[in-house]
C-alpha cells in the first residue's frame, strides 16, 4: 500500500487476516475518498475502546480511501453503539456501519462465532481462494497426469497443482490477459512440467491436440471464473466504477472493442439488449435509461459517449434513479459490459464442453463460480450432459419396461456426473474473505445413459409433450444465442469485504506456505 495518511495505518500481507486483536469487529462501507484513520476513530467517539488500529482500504496509486474500514472494539457494547450510528454522515457521504464478526473468549484465546473477518489483498496479488479443496478434487490420486487450468491469472491455482503432481505430471494453462501470460512464461522457464498457452480456456479442445495432448488423456481441468485481483486493482483495465481510469474492461487489451468503443458505437437495441441481459434483469428500466442516456451523450453537440471509467459511472447514477440496494449504483452495468465484451458466459459453456471432450473417463473438472448466474449456466449445461443415476425415475422406467421404453434404441455416450457443491470453509472465511461467495462444482466423466436422452426417448414413447427447451442433447446454438442469465450482485454476508470485491476469483499468486 502507499504511505498513508495516518500512523493507524497498516499493511497487511496477503494471505492474511487482519491482525487478531479480539473483540468485536465492525465494517464501514461508503466512506469518502477523504476519510482518514483519524476521521473514523472520530465517527465512534463516546462508543466504547477501540481494539488495535483502525484498517482503511486505500486506492493503490493515489493513496485514497476506497470507500470500506474495519474497527474492532474492545466490547460487544462498543461495537453494538457503533452500528447504532449507521448512516452517519462523514464528508457528505452517508456510511453504512454493520457488525463484521464477534469474538468469543475460550482460554486466552480469541475465536470467531459470526460473520466474516475483514482481509485486505496486498497490492497486485491474489490468494487462490479454495486451493486446498481444488487440488483435493482435481489432482486426487493421478499425480503423474496431464491437467490444465483454463484460467492462469497470476498462478495462484497453477502453483498449487504443481506442487501436488509428481516428476512425470504435467500442466496446461491458458489466459487471455497478455499480463498473466508474461508470468505464465517465467513459470515455464522454473518448471518443466508447466506450459502456459495464450488464448481462452474454450479453445482448449483445439489447441491441445497441436502440442501431443491428445483428446480424452487429461485427467483434470480446473476453471476459475470471474475477474482476478490484479486486474481489479489496475485502473487502467476500467474495471471498478470507483476508480479513474480509461473505460476499457476488456480482459486481452489486444483484442476487439472496448467498453468505450462499444458505448461509442453500439445501436441503441444492441445496448438496451446487453444491459438487460447481463447487468441487472430484475430492473430493465434501469437497462434503458443508460441506453438512452448514452444514446443523448453521443449526438450532435452532446459530450460525446463516455471515454473514462469516472464519466462512466457518473453518467449511470445521474439516469438510473431510485437504488435499494447499498452498492455503487454503476456496478451493474460495469459487470454487463464486461461479460459482453469479454464473451464470458460463452467461455463457460464453451469451456465446459471442450472439458468433456478432453477429459478421460473418471477426469474430473471443478468450477469455480462466485454468482448465482455462472451457477444457473453451468447447471443447464450439466442438464444436456448429466449421467443418470441408477436411482432416475426414467432409468427404473426404461429397466422395468424395456419394451415400452426402446431400451436398445438408447446408446451410452460420455457425460458427467456432479459431486456436491462445496463452499469455503470458515478457517479460509478467516484468512481470506474474498473467497466468501466461492462455489466450487466438481463433475467427473462417466459413460452412461444421459439424462436429456431417457427424456426425449420417454416423450416420443409415452406420447409426451417435450418441456420447452428439452428434447436434443447438446445445447443449440439458439440456445447458446439465448443465454440471458441474470448476474446476481451478491452483497457480503456481514459485510465483510465491499460489494467492489464481491467477483475477485481468478488464478492469483501464489500464497506463502503458512506457519
């Protein structure tokens, strides 16, 4: 972190939480870029001692405070009068003031019973969240087998992973960020094993073959989806509404139109569309009004469409009107464009069948998700692929019925089946409070009968209408065409960490081996 303005402050290393001081901890959010260590002890005088320093998120170039703190007081009563001040003003700016974690005493010392330790990332690093649990999963026992991780980042997975196989296993990475190539390349130079690849994890299927791996030889594959730290912290990328930079979003600078180039040259139903689509469903007025406020900016004798990151956002709170949900109103929208202009949601599909296609039987793939609409993507994915079970309903009517059912008519194909979902656990909620809205999905390659199969062969036999959407395997390129999914801006539980970290999954690097 730059110096800061205070002698309160402190930097913390990645990989860790905040320095365990006891007591009760309270999380701030919505702060001016003004505040200071000082001014938010100010904010609680009169409320009870306040436990160790107060910690600021500051902006990594200009030293201001990205909007959220973290206090910890010495009694549950302090932290009780210190949200009892919710909404205080402090530089014109309302703060939102909500309980972070209570602390227990048991034999000297302290522990956590509810909610989630504040973390702050160290500049330019990311702690790979779930990495005890992907390694689990994804390498298991085949050690001297091939794997990928389609999303590289700054090697925070792919590190783990390396460390897990043995002399004869080998790694594939892909990124499309030129940056997280650079380190990819280093990577190759210190490891053998390790092989980076520019391009999306999608392509995996087509690339690999080229360089003698072969289709259904990988024993895993690991995607990490969502946006890495490093890139949220580099205004220039124009990832974060809060920050002052070029309004680019893109994840390859290299490659195709930036969010300014798309907002400068879009129709105004290709903007309406895509704001609808992939920012907030639920209020598709507010969709239409930035159309239609960047439609006005960018005609003749208007200021012209939005070029920075700052004209951006400011645009989107002057149009969008009335928000119930205590988050920058332009996030949203930033979100939006970025799955569009990065084909994120293709990307995940499109990764998660050239998986299968890669994988052998028993391989596994684990998913990282981090909102509800990778989620509903994934699982109709898995819906066109899924192995039935013995227990099916439809696969004791096709044993029971063989005849009825045209039991010979339905060939065995490759398709997963799912383990279940897991989730971080609350020694990682401690350490790293990023990692609080990971997912992780594992599916495992089998031979069988598909689920997508006994519904269409039970309709055909039993005179069924097929359900809307139902009825071919694979997913039509309608359907790919169709993907609408809604992007959930989660808000953290017990505030732990502001809504502008809420997507930091990506690879990062990777953590020191703790103590």
């Amino acid at each position: 972190f730059p110096p800061a303005r205070s002698s309160k402050a402190q930097c913390v290393p990645r990989y860790c939480s905040m320095p365990d001081v006891g007591g009760f901890e309270v999380f701030l959010k919505f702060l001016p870029a003004s505040a200071t260590e000082d001014g938010v002890c100010k904010l609680f005088a009169g409320c009870g001692e306040i436990a160790g320093d107060v910690r600021l998120m500051r902006d990594t170039q200009s030293g201001q405070c990205k909007g959220v703190a973290w206090v910890s007081f010495a009694t549950k009563s302090g932290a009780i009068a210190a949200c009892a001040r919710d909404g205080v003003v402090y530089d014109q700016r309302n703060v939102q003031i909500t309980m972070a974690k209570q602390v227990t005493w048991a034999g000297g010392h302290a522990a956590t019973v509810g909610g989630i330790a504040g973390t702050i990332q160290a500049v330019g690093t990311h702690t790979p969240a779930m990495g005890k649990e992907v390694v689990a999963a994804i390498v298991a026992q085949d050690r001297d087998g091939v794997f990928v991780d389609g999303t590289f980042g700054r090697g925070g997975h792919s590190g783990l992973i390396l460390k897990a196989l043995g002399p004869k296993g080998s790694l594939h990475a892909f990124d499309l960020d030129p940056e997280a190539v650079k380190v990819g390349k280093a990577l190759e130079k210190e490891d053998k094993r390790f092989r980076i690849h520019y391009g999306g994890f999608k392509s995996m299927a087509s690339i690999l073959p080229e360089v003698g791996v072969a289709l259904g030889t990988v024993a895993g594959v690991f995607l990490d989806l969502g946006i890495s730290s490093p890139q949220l912290d580099e205004a220039a990328r124009g990832f974060r509404p809060e920050q002052s930079g070029p309004l680019d979003l893109r994840f390859d600078l290299t490659k195709g139109p930036s969010a300014s180039d798309f907002l400068r040259e879009a129709p105004r139903e290709e903007l309406i569309r895509v704001l609808r689509a992939y920012g907030d469903p639920s209020d598709p007025h507010a969709a239409q009004r930035v159309a239609d406020a960047v439609c006005l900016a960018r005609r003749k004798g208007g200021p012209g469409a939005p070029k920075t990151t700052r004209e951006f956002s400011d645009l989107v709170a002057a149009c969008r009107g009335y928000e119930y949900q205590a988050m920058n109103s332009a996030k949203a929208t930033f979100q939006a464009l970025r799955i569009h202009l990065n084909d994120e949601f293709g990307q995940l599909q499109g990764g998660v069948a050239a998986s299968l296609d890669m994988l052998q039987l028993g391989g596994r793939v684990g998913v990282l998700t981090w909102k509800h609409s990778e989620c509903a993507l994934l699982v109709e994915y898995l819906r066109t692929v899924e192995v039935a079970p013995h227990s099916f309903p439809l696969m004791q009517w096709q044993k029971s019925h063989p005849a009825d059912s045209g039991a010979t008519k339905i060939p065995k194909k490759a398709g997963f089946v799912a383990d279940p979902a897991q989730r971080p656990s609350a020694e990682e909620l401690r350490l790293n409070s990023r990692s609080r809205s990971a997912v992780l999905h594992v599916f495992r390659k089998r031979q069988g009968l598909l689920c997508s199969d006994l519904e269409s062969e039970a309709a055909r036999t039993l005179g069924w209408e097929p359900a809307a959407g139902m009825g071919d395997s694979a997913p039509s390129s309608s359907s790919k065409k169709r993907k609408k999914s809604a992007v959930d801006v989660e808000e953290a539980a017990g505030g732990a960490q502001g809504a502008e970290e809420e997507e930091a999954g990506g690879g990062g690097a990777p953590p020191p081996t703790p103590p």
